[in-house]
C-alpha cells in the first residue's frame, strides 16, 4: 500500500485517509501504548492524532515526512496526557520545557500568529536536527564499537518503553544495574556530543536534567 | 511506567522512531537475510526485526527473500479499534469538509 499524496490529503478525500490511516495506526498505536498505562488513553491518542492530522493538514510543512507529522502529533497528545495525569510535583517545569528541545507541538498548531509559529519552528527545527545528529553519532558509535547490546538496551527503552528490569536477563546482563550503566553512560555520551553544539545548554534544557541519570 | 519517564525521554523516543535511528542499511539486512553477518549482528538484527517488530525493516527483509513468520494477523480487538477510528475520521472529515464549503 502506498502513502497517499499530500495534495489528496489536503483535499480531504475520504479514500487517501483511510489508507493513511491503515498504514499507521498500529505504529502509533504501540508507540502511544508504551508510554500510556492503560489501553483506552492509547487509542484515545491515536484518535485525537488523526483528527490533528486534518485539521493541521492545510497548513502541512514540506519539510517534513507524513511520518514527521503524524508522530509530532501524537508526541503532543501523549504530552497532554502526561501532564494531565501527573499530579504537580515539579511546579518548576514551564511551557517551555514541556515542549522538549523539540518543540514538536508546532508542527500541528493552528491557533498561533504566522510569526509566532515562523520562530518557534526555526528554534525547533535547529533543535531537531541537532538533537537527531548526536543521536545518530551516538548509534554510529556503539556500531563501530561492536557492543550491539547497548543498542538493544537503548532501542528497548526508547522503542518498546521497557524497563530496566524488564531487560537484564533477556540481554545476558549481569544485573539491573548493568542496564543503568549503559543507560548513563549513553546519557553522558549525548550530553558530551551536546555541549560541543550548545555550549550555553539553550538548545536542549531536558537533556541537562534528564531522569536518565538516575 | 510513564509517570517515571519525562518528556526529554518522549522526545527521544519519538525521534527514534520517526527518523528509524536504529533500522540498519539495505546491505546489512540483505546480508542478514543471506545469514552472512558476524554473529553478534546477526542477533542485534533478528532482535529489531523480530523482537521489536520494526515494519519498514520487516517489510525490506522479506523483500529480500527472509523466511519470517508472516506478520500475525489482526485480532478481532484490533480490527475493533481500527473501525472505531475510521468511524471518527470520516466523520470529522465530512464535518471538516461543510466548514469548507461554508
Ligand atoms: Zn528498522
């Protein structure tokens, strides 16, 4: 099945909906269901994610894949969530944090002035792509040192939301802690790769008090 | 499990998946599936492939002629859920589509 075009999109036709939406619900759907506990949030999010998807449509920016959008979208519902669950135990984290050095929720936004939304995606777009580059430094680099087991660790936390204790003895580890090492170790890495893009840590204010460390 | 996760997490998370940090190159899947990698990348590659189901890569290794189990077919809560959003997509579509003409 192919993606439909964007210009299809656009129009709003039925047919290309329903076959973008066949081609990615269930990615959307696991991705949301790792971070959400429960089943319903998860297709709440994947629901809402559709429904930003044609009202932000219009204003679709080129730059970005179909892929982009939709889970910048859904990055933002499952923010909403977050928030909306946790009770206020860090009264310190502002908008501005909560928008992760990405600043993913403008690629969907529609109630923001031209200019407004002009600057915030210049910053994100920056942020993005700098945050992607360390990222895909930090992969290169556990390839070539050949220790794959700290992709698998990595790819199991990000990717299917495990946790720590969920993955040691399935990766032949030691124990917990060994999961907790590659983990810092990953963390430092990244906060090393960051600092020579941002040495005045503007760019990724998540990365420095990232739960990572602990 | 998400209340301990912060959004710096979430960001990298998403980014991971959207920008397939981890998917190997073409010619490593097409020398997995030829079964010719050294052994600790063949298992990080059945682990991605398999473990973590990632569809592109799945897709391309059976392309290139890997004997996976076929992807498991949707289950009934499955096929449920997706009704349901298609359902509220047209739906929204159609009222999407008034405001349009309005
Ligand atoms: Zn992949």
């Amino acid at each position: 099945m192919n993606e439909p075009r964007i210009e299809q999109l656009q129009a709003l036709e039925e047919d290309a909906w329903a076959n973008l939406q066949q081609l990615y619900w269930k990615r959307l759907f696991h991705y949301a269901r790792n971070w959400l506990s429960d089943h319903q949030a998860a297709e709440d999010v994947v629901q809402e994610t559709f429904l930003g998807a044609v009202r932000g449509i219009g204003s679709f920016d080129p730059r970005y894949t179909i892929e982009q959008f939709l889970f910048g979208i859904a990055h933002n519902r499952i923010v909403d969530y977050l928030r909306r669950r946790r009770p206020a135990t860090r009264p310190h984290a502002t908008d501005e944090d909560l928008g992760g050095p990405l600043g993913m929720d403008v690629l969907a936004r529609d109630e923001q002035t031209a200019s407004q939304v002009y600057r915030r995606r210049e910053t994100a777009g920056r942020q993005r792509e700098v945050l992607i580059e360390i990222l895909r430094t930090l992969v290169g680099e556990i390839w070539e040192s050949g220790e794959l087991v700290k992709l698998k660790v990595l790819e199991s936390i990000f990717v299917l939301g495990r946790r720590n204790k969920d993955i040691w003895e399935a990766f032949g580890l030691q124990d917990e802690k060994a999961v907790a090492g590659i983990k810092f170790r990953a963390i430092q890495r990244l906060k090393d790769l960051a600092r020579q893009r941002d040495a005045d840590r503007a760019l990724f204010p998540g990365l420095w008090k990232s739960k990572w460390d602990d | 499990m998400s209340d301990y996760l912060d959004e710096f997490d979430l960001t990298v998370s998403t980014l991971w998946r959207e920008e397939r940090l981890s998917c190997p190159h073409r010619d490593l899947v097409q020398s997995f599936v030829d079964g010719e990698l050294p052994p600790a990348q063949m298992d990080y590659l059945r682990f991605h492939i398999e473990e973590v189901g990632c569809a592109p890569c799945r897709e391309l290794a059976t392309a290139l002629g890997a004997p996976l189990a076929a992807a498991p077919e949707s289950s009934s809560a499955e096929r449920e859920i997706e009704e349901r959003l298609l359902r509220s997509t047209r739906t929204f579509l159609g009222a999407s589509r008034d405001e349009r003409r309005r």
